[in-house]
C-alpha cells in the first residue's frame, strides 16, 4: 500500500465515522457507530502493519518538529520575565476591540461555566489535591495575558500552586441553600483579570447529605468545548488514584500549550500567503445578504439577542437513507445535513451563494490532543449553487467546500471577508447569519463516566452534568446543532429571539426536515 493508498482509507474511514490511530505500538480503531462499511474495516485489518509504520512514521516527524519549534520557541524576555506569542483564537478573547459591543452587553462574555452534581461520599482532601495536580499538569490554567508595547502576549505564572484552591462552601444548614448553591455555582460578582489570574475558579458546593456541586469558571482564552473532557478525566482520575495514595496515571504532555500555539503560528507564517491567494482568487466578491423566512426584522440590538432554543427529533427511516447517502459519497453525516440545507435554503429563497459557520477544534496536532487549552474556533464554509444542481451536485459542491475550509486554515475564509469589508469589519448580520454544528455520542458514552470504568479504578460516585438558568445572548441569527446518539438525531436549534418566535422556528425546521425527506428518496 502506497502513501496516497493510506491517505485515500484514511479519509473514507473518517468519513465513516472511523478513527484510526496508534497506541504504543498497537493499532487502535474507533467507530461512532456499529453501522459501518464492512469493506474499510477489512482494508484495515489487511493493511494494519503498514498503518502502523505510517503512524510511526509520522508520530516521530511530528516529535522532531515540536522539538526543532522548541529551540525557535516564539519567546519574548520582558523585565526579567518569559512570554510567548498567541494566536488569533487568543487574541480575539484578549483583544477589548474585537466584538467590542457584544462584550460590553454581555457580561460573562468569554467565561465558560461548568457544573456538575454529585451524588455520594467525596473525599475533600482527595478532591483539593486532585484540583491542584491538573493545576500543576495543564500550563494552560496557570497562564496570565498582557499587553506589552501594542502587543498581547501569554506569561506562564511560576507561583505556589497553592494560589489555586478548590474552594469548599458547606451550605447544608442554610435555609437558603438551593438559591446559594445557584449564586455560588454562577460565581455572582466574579471577574475574571486577564493579566492578574488565575483564569480558573472552583467550588465545592456541599447541599445535603452526600451531595455536592462541583462548579467551575474558567476563561475562554485557555478553554475550548474539547478541553471539557480533558478537565473532567484528569481530575477525576487523579481523584481516584489520589484517594488510594497512588500517582494519578494520565498521558504524557510531551508539551504545553505554549509550544502548540509556537506550532500554529509558524504553521500561520509558512502558509498564510498561499492560502490568502487561494481564497482571494476562489472567490472575487462578496456574497448577497442572506434573509431567512420568518425573520420578524433584519436587524436587531444586541441587547434584545436573547437565546431561546426548540428541539426536533429526526425520523429514524431518514437517518437511514442520509447514512447511506453519506457513504455513498464517501464523506460525513454533517456534509449531507449541510447539503440537505443548502439545497433547501436555495428553493425556499433563491439564494444561490451560501455561507454557513462553523465550530471546528483546530487541534489539527496530535500534542494538542491531550492539551486544555482554546484552539477551537469558527469558520465560515461557502458554497455556490446554481439553479439547475440536483441534490447529488449540491452534495459535491458542499463536499468540496468543507475540504477546503479543512486544507486552508493558516488564512480562511473570515479573514478574506474581514480584508474585503475593512473598515467595517463586520461581517456577521449580513451575508453570515446561521450556525451549523454536527456531534456524535453513543449511549455507553452518556452512561459512563469519562473514565475507564475498572474494577479496581472506579468512580464511587453519580455524575450528572447541570446547566446554568439564566439568559444568554446570542451573536449570529441561528444556531442548529445536530447530535446523533446511536441511531437516532437530535436537532437543537438555539435562535435569536428578537428575530423569530417558537412558531417561525418549527415551521422553518419543520420545511427543511420534510424537503430533506423527500429529495433524497427523489
């Protein structure tokens, strides 16, 4: 098997769902679902021994470019102290002039909230000490940013680790305890100092007889939605391996997030003209305003952009048919979804010229994958139409779009849109208004914990995740997130209420699913 042969299996395994990768010297394959083509599993397994070296191969490469970037580190000396140059995913949550009115309106903007219940017996020491080892692990928590000659930069901060405790409010004897724990577990009157720190809080709420709340506010600008999982398996695998006096046992970080985002930005240097090219000659002009059916107005304040949210369920006979289409054309779930709505949105509007946003990881190094840290960010995917494409050409076309969002990262295609609109620099509300988002969970993953559940490493406790009950606002018009647990797809739509109401979402949503469903059987 040739390179371009592994290159060629290993997008139609990702496409399908499939995630191949190296584990010690082992091959390690992932599927998100049972229901996969029998024909790439086979090619695996026959050419298993040359995956394996390719992998090896590329794990060593990778290992010497960290290396090599680790001596040519973006490191800047400043009185006597270290720091090192951001990306622009950083820099946009650092930075008080982008997004400079939204920021002002919506307060907790750029803090994540996470919140947890726990039911059981916890260990408080345990737990404080767990707390602190993911501290002392993770640079990326114990990071602080600063504006140093017109510039913003990150300084790893070399205090006793003891700065960051994981506070303990008993509030059981409280009269008022379920407002407290409310109050508490939303850090009332918290703010964050990007150049002070720390960029992370946390509190252990204790309720009521073996309950608790774990909550914790962290900065956007070192947490992204994948750094989650990262958080919740160090601390509560160092929980467990603390609690019976052993070294927590978790994957080696080779490097920090310090040396990533060197990675990126000299990835960014090397390519950032050729991919500037690309898109500048892609795409000569801006395209037209895009009006959604039911918006009450164009236009609204910010302050009225309130989140509110409908959910629908897809027909399981429909996922049927959109998998096979997707295996058909050799892509993803969320292309053909993506499709579906573009080919819909240009026969309810007669828009042909089509952007979607997008929430990718951006973790495109495998020294990211273990990092906590913000690489996430979004992108814009565009796709032209014409009037005449059947749904098999809207496909490609959408396929083909996505390669490219995925090929030219180091200048996409919202920076294109920021140079050819400056000075505005304001793009969404116009031609960009609505999000799309694609996850897969099975149902194993929803009913365990994020740690390996052992005999002999078990988490002696329930884990449930909570959510905030406030407000949010929304910055673009709409948001549709598609979640396929097994079999079944769920869509959450999150929509600007000042804009649409329940009725015009439902039969907006209610359109697009029944034009779906009868121009694939077409």
């Amino acid at each position: 098997m040739n390179l371009k042969e592994i290159f060629n299996l290993l997008e139609r395994a990702n496409a399908n769902g499939v995630k191949i990768a190296l584990d010690k010297e082992n091959l390690l394959v992932k599927m998100k679902s049972a229901n996969v083509d029998n024909s790439i599993l086979e090619n695996i397994k026959t050419h298993k021994e040359q995956l394996i070296r390719y992998f090896q191969q590329t794990e060593q490469e990778s290992d010497n470019s960290f290396k090599k970037l680790n001596n040519e580190r973006d490191l800047i000396e400043y009185n006597g102290d270290s720091y090192y140059s951001i990306t622009p995913v950083q820099y946009y949550w650092v930075s008080d002039e982008m997004d400079k009115e939204y920021k002002q309106i919506d307060k907790v903007h750029g803090s994540v909230f996470i919140k947890y219940h726990l039911k059981g017996e916890v260990d408080w020491n345990a737990f404080q000490k767990a707390y602190q080892y993911v501290i002392a692990r993770h640079e990326s928590l114990r990071t602080t940013f600063h504006s140093i000659n017109g510039e913003y930069l990150m300084k790893v901060e070399t205090e006793s680790i003891s700065v960051y405790k994981l506070e303990l409010n008993d509030i059981r004897q409280n009269p008022r305890k379920e407002i407290i724990a409310e109050e508490l577990a939303d850090f009332c009157n918290h703010k964050f100092d990007l150049n002070r720190g720390p960029l992370v809080v946390a509190r252990l709420i204790h309720t009521d007889e073996n309950k608790y709340i774990v909550a914790i506010k962290i900065h956007h600008v070192i947490f992204d939605s994948w750094s989650e999982g990262i958080l919740l398996r160090d601390l509560l695998s160092s929980y467990i391996a603390i609690k019976k006096s052993k070294t927590p046992s978790l994957p080696i970080l080779h490097n920090q997030l310090k040396e990533c985002l060197t990675v990126i930005n000299a990835y960014s240097r090397t390519e950032r003209d050729y991919h500037r090219n690309y898109w500048k000659n892609l795409y000569q002009s801006l395209p037209e305003e895009m009006i959604i059916p039911g918006a009450k107005r164009n236009t609204s304040s910010i302050h009225e952009k309130i989140c509110k949210t409908e959910q629908f369920s897809l027909p399981k006979d429909l996922v049927k048919v959109l998998t096979n289409f997707s295996r058909q054309f050799s892509t993803s779930l969320f292309v053909i979804l993506q499709a579906a709505f573009n080919s819909f949105f240009r026969d309810k509007t007669g828009l042909n010229d089509i952007v979607i946003g997008t929430y990718v990881f951006g973790r495109d190094y495998s020294e990211c994958e273990h990092q906590i840290g913000c690489f996430a960010k979004t992108v814009l995917i565009r796709t032209i139409l014409k009037d005449q494409d059947d749904f098999n050409e809207v496909i490609m076309k959408v396929k083909k779009s996505n390669e490219d969002t995925k090929l030219y990262t180091a200048f996409t295609l919202i920076d294109a849109f920021f140079e050819m609109l400056y000075p505005s620099k304001n793009i969404n509300g116009t031609f960009w208004k609505i999000n799309m988002q694609y996850n897969t969970i099975s149902k194993s993953q929803l009913q365990n914990s994020v740690i390996e559940d052992k005999s002999e490493d078990r988490l002696d406790l329930e884990f449930v995740s909570g959510r905030r009950k406030v407000n949010t606002y929304i910055a673009s018009n709409m948001q549709l997130n598609f979640s396929q647990i097994d079999q079944n797809i769920k869509l959450l739509v999150e929509y600007d209420s000042s804009l649409f109401d329940a009725n015009a979402i439902k039969k907006l949503i209610g359109d697009y699913l029944t034009y779906m469903n009868e121009v694939i059987r077409f």
